[in-house]
C-alpha cells in the first residue's frame, strides 16, 4: 500500500527524527489506521537505498498513522512516497 510521508512528529519546539506521520493512500478513519498498526514501512532514497520503519500507531481521526525508523529519515523524505507492506 503506497503511503504519503507528511511531516516528523514533532511538538512546539521539538522534532523526533526517527518518528514519521503517514498518510496512506486508501485508509479514510481512525479505524482503517488501526488494521496498519505492525506492519513494516520501506522508504528508498533517490540513490536506490532503502530504509525500514514499522508503523507504531495510529496518528488523529482521518487516516494517518506514525512510523518508527531507525535511524531517522532525512528532510528529503517529507512529501515523498512510501510503501507499507
């Protein structure tokens, strides 16, 4: 399932690094996020590399979840597509 990498999560004056939010393209609710929660998230770098995460829980009402990945993803990775598998 492709899946839209849209911010870190982060507070008022701090950015987690390693924890990314995620839009998925076909989960709507809160409850369609829930059924994504331990699946592994595969992110590839414009040189053909490729970083895993896990998706941890799910992030607001409309859909989003949170990943973990280990180490952090690069700024270059907000707006670009991932895949859940």
């Amino acid at each position: 399932m492709d899946a839209v990498i849209v911010n870190y999560r982060r507070g008022r004056r701090t950015q987690n690094t390693n924890q990314m939010i995620l839009q998925p393209k076909d989960s709507k609710s809160k409850d369609d996020a829930e059924k994504l929660v331990g699946k592994t998230v595969e992110w590839t770098t414009s040189s053909g590399k490729k970083m895993a995460g896990k998706v941890s829980k799910p992030h607001g009402s409309k859909g989003a979840v949170l990943a973990q990945f280990n180490p952090g993803l690069p700024g270059q990775a907000v707006g670009t597509k991932a895949e859940i598998k």
